[in-house]
C-alpha cells in the first residue's frame, strides 16, 4: 500500500493556488511528491511548502503520469488542456476554474454532500465551486428542509481577492494614489475602485447576467439538491482586499422558526453563528477563518415565511484552498 500520493498544483503562483499549497503543509495532506506547475511568467518563480522553496515548473511540459492528484486553479483556456492531459494520465482531479459546465462535473462541498463520491462508482473528478456557493450551500444545507426552501435572493460582495493578485494590486494602487491627491488610472476594474462599490464584478450577457452569477445558481442547486431552486443572484465588487460578504434573502413555504433555525445552524459544521446583539464582519472575522460565519438572521417584516441572514467568509482560504484540499482528501481515502 502507498503511504502517499503525487501531487500536483496546476496555477500554484495564483492567490488561491498558494493559500491551497499553504493548507496542503498544514492539514499534513499525506504527499509522497508535490509538484507546483504554472504558465508563461510564472514559471520559475518559487512557493514556500515545509520550510523550503519549491520552485514552479511549466504546466505545458508536465507529465501528468506522474502523479495521482491533481488541483486545477486558473483562468479557464489554461486549465483545459492540463485538465485534459490530467484525465488522459487517469489522475483525479480537483478542479476550481469553473472551466467545465456543472452538468457534466458535479461539485462537492464536503460539509455538503461528501458522501457524493461513496454513491458515485469511481467518480474522478469533481468541481470545487465558487467561494460564494460554498459559503451559500454550508449555511443552507442544514436548514434547507425545516424552512422547505423555495427562493433564495443573495446579493454577493465580492472582495477584489476575486481578481486575484492583479486585482489586490490595484486597490492597493489606486488607494495610494487617492490619499495622494494624484491623479488615478483605473486599470483592472475599468474605473475607480478605492473607496467606491461597483454593480458588476466581470462582462454580462444579453440579459444582464455575468458567467459567475449563472454558475452560482447552478452550482447552489446541485449542492443542496434542489434543482428546481429560484435564485436570484447579484455580484459587486467591494473595495475590500480579502473576504466576501454575502446578504441573503430566503422564501420558505412554511412559516420560519428562528429560534430553530438558530439550533440547527449553532450545530453544524463549517458555521460559526453569531448571536442577534452582534454580527460577523469579513475582515474582523473571517479572514484567514476556516469556518463561515452566519449573522443577523432574523424574520421577514411582512411575510413570516421569509428568512434573512449575513454570511461573511475567507474568500481564497475557505472557499476556495481548504474546500478544494478537503475534496481532495475525501476524492484519494480509497488510494492510500
């Protein structure tokens, strides 16, 4: 029996690719070799794992033979040809690009729906979902059938981590240059981003919608099992460096038990509830937290059966490194 698998991180120079190497070290992920692959610039560049400084190797050239586990982070066009040289060498695949329709990869959130990969026969490669549907499917799930959930609205606030390394740079950047009274160049964003909210994070299509919010909906309605799930779902970008904000409306068809409610999310994995006299904030909180925190619930003004909260979560941290390594784990427990 092996007593470890080969690892590969494809986009390991990234923001979430890093934190993911980060969360391998301390979650003592049972490696017998660790390979950290990345494109063009950012080969050659090195990653701190264990004391030492791996350095990064061309994802092109890597034979994907070599290793039985594979996380995928990136831009979707780079990640689609490693995830195809991946399933070629027969490796499982931990994939956070978004790069493969959800119909035709499912998507696991293991305080979810781990026990997807039990009832799937060799299921080998899996979708970890966008931050904000993991922090949605975790404090849904656990209350989803006391409330007989029918509508969920969800307005996500996303911190420009969501960019990635180029995205904090230019809060940074334009922040400095504001408080410098000089004159600011909007790059990234497209237009001022310090101290300013934006109504969309990425293009939208002929109906106003962005790829994002689209995979959302699709993503939260495969976690919980409902695909007929009305959601209606608005991103913005925040001027906030780490950690998402999400307000979120829910419909049920029965009249709401807060203080029920309250139990049940009190006892479940992944959330930590704050109480109705205080609240969670993202920065205060969350950042650099491996849970997702749960605030403000409380009931409808008008109607008895709707249900409002505030969730605060570690965007790169949580929703994305540790909910990929946690996948990860339960994708390889029948290979060691």
């Amino acid at each position: 029996m092996p007593t470890g698998v080969g690892v590969a991180v494809v986009g390991a120079v990234s923001l979430v690719g890093e934190a993911l190497v980060e969360v391998l070290e301390e979650r003592a992920f049972p490696l017998a070799e660790l390979h950290l692959l990345d494109h063009e610039e950012s080969v050659g560049q090195t990653v701190p794992f264990k004391g030492r400084n791996l350095r990064v190797s061309d994802a092109e050239r890597f034979d994907f033979s070599r290793v039985q586990l594979v996380f995928l982070v990136g831009g979707a066009a780079a990640v689609v040809e490693c995830n195809a040289k991946a399933v070629a060498a027969g490796c499982r695949i931990v994939d956070l690009s978004g790069s493969i329709p959800v119909s035709q990869q499912p998507c696991l959130v293991p305080e979810v729906n781990g026990s997807l990969l039990g009832a799937a026969a060799d299921l080998r490669a899996i979708a970890s979902p966008l931050p904000e549907s993991v922090a949605l499917a975790i404090a849904l799930a656990p209350i989803q059938q006391q409330l007989d959930l029918q509508r969920v609205t969800v307005t996500a606030c996303l911190p420009v981590s969501s960019r990635g390394k180029v995205g904090v740079k230019e809060l940074a950047r334009q922040t400095t240059e504001l408080l410098n009274a000089r004159p600011l160049e909007p790059r990234v964003f497209g237009r001022q981003m310090a101290f300013n909210m934006l109504a969309q994070v990425e293009e939208v299509d002929v109906q106003g919608y962005g790829r994002q919010e689209r995979r959302l909906i699709e993503e939260l309605r495969q976690l919980l099992g409902l695909p007929e799930l009305t959601v209606a779902v608005t991103f913005i970008q925040a001027p906030v460096f780490f950690g998402e904000s999400l307000v979120v409306s829910l419909q049920g068809s029965v009249e709401a038990n807060v203080q029920g409610l309250s139990e049940t999310l009190d006892m479940a994995p992944g959330i930590e509830l704050v109480e109705s006299d205080d609240y969670p904030t993202a920065v205060g909180d969350a950042v650099g937290q491996d849970v997702i925190y749960v605030g403000r619930m409380r009931r409808g003004i008008c109607d008895p059966r709707e249900v409002n909260l505030w969730i605060v979560s570690d965007n790169v941290r949580k929703g994305s490194a540790l909910n990929a390594v946690q996948s990860g784990e339960l994708l390889i427990k029948d290979y060691l």
